[in-house]
C-alpha cells in the first residue's frame, strides 16, 4: 500500500534559508502572502536565486500556492488571542498557521509546518498542529553549509568549523549555500 504523502507548509525564514526543494520528499504548501515576505526580504539582490528556485518549484507543483479560507483565518485570529500571540504575528503568519488547519483538516495525513517563529511555534501547539524549525528537524542537514570566516570572507572547509581564521583571527562560522 502506497502511503499518503506528506505536506510540508513553509514559513518566509525557511525559504530564506535557499534549502533545495527537490530533496524534500513532500510536496510544499505556503500561502501568497508568504511569497510577498520573501520578495520584499532586504536582502533582495541576495535573494534572486531563491526567487528562481521558487517559481521553479512552483512550475513543477512541487510547490503550491493557496489562500486559507476566511473561516480558518477567523479561528487562527481567536485563538491567537487566547495563547497571546495574536499581535506577534502577522496577518502574513496568521494565514499560514489558517492554511494549516485547513489542510490538516480537508486532506489529513502528514501535514508539519516548518517555522522559526515562536509565536508560529505556540499557536500550532494549542492547535495541536505538528510544528518544526528547520534547525531542529533533519531538513538542515540536507543544506549544503559553506564554511567561512564572517571577517574576511575567506573559505574554508568543513573541518574548520569554529576554529580560528588563519588570516584575521575570527571565529570560522558556516551559512546555508546558496
Ligand atoms: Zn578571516
């Protein structure tokens, strides 16, 4: 028997990220809104290439685009307000957690939303919706990291992660390559 597939709905910060799409044996769901965040990020001449990789995704159906229905968003807002949180979010967040419960609802199966808000984070748990960010979840190390010095730019490999830079002394970090 051919088990359902899984759902996976994704928060700006987690595109932000630049993650490979085709790795995830999901299919994607976020909302319009969440595209807007990422197009007007600051960070948007950095950003092309994730913009690319999202319109391929989309193309391919790998990744869906669709607006909760209003009574899900009503339901999101009311018990936003209950856990606290409804004015940490955005109407952008909102939406998504509605786009959630919706699916969890209308289709079921292995829905997870993928998030590093905590106010996301909260209200999926009253909702009893299964949350993750991505550092804490296996997604992270499909990433592909590059090793660098935050410094003076310089590259290194992998196993001199948190080690001294040899040319100006930093501490050697890693980001998501992009
Ligand atoms: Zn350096």
């Amino acid at each position: 028997m051919k088990e359902k597939a899984s759902i996976y709905i994704f928060d700006a910060n987690i595109f932000l990220t630049g993650l490979d799409f085709n790795i995830i044996e999901a299919t994607i769901y976020t909302t319009p809104s969440i595209i807007e965040e990422v197009k007007v990020s600051k960070f948007e001449e950095k950003n092309r290439n994730i913009l690319n990789k999202i319109n391929v995704a989309i193309e391919s159906k790998k990744l869906n685009l669709k607006i909760p229905q209003n009574e899900f968003i009503i339901k999101i807002r009311e018990i936003s307000k209950k856990t606290g949180d409804f004015n940490a979010l955005s109407e952008a967040d909102k939406e998504l957690i509605a786009l959630t419960l919706e699916l969890k609802e209308k289709q079921g199966g292995d829905i997870k939303i993928y998030s590093n808000d905590y106010s996301i984070e909260n209200v999926c748990s009253e909702l009893g919706i299964p949350f993750s960010s991505l550092y804490k979840d296996g997604i992270a190390s499909k990433i592909i990291w590059e090793i660098y010095c935050p410094q003076c730019k310089n590259i290194y490999k992998a196993e001199e992660l948190n080690k001294v830079c040899e040319i100006c002394g930093s501490k050697i970090r890693r980001r998501p390559k992009k």
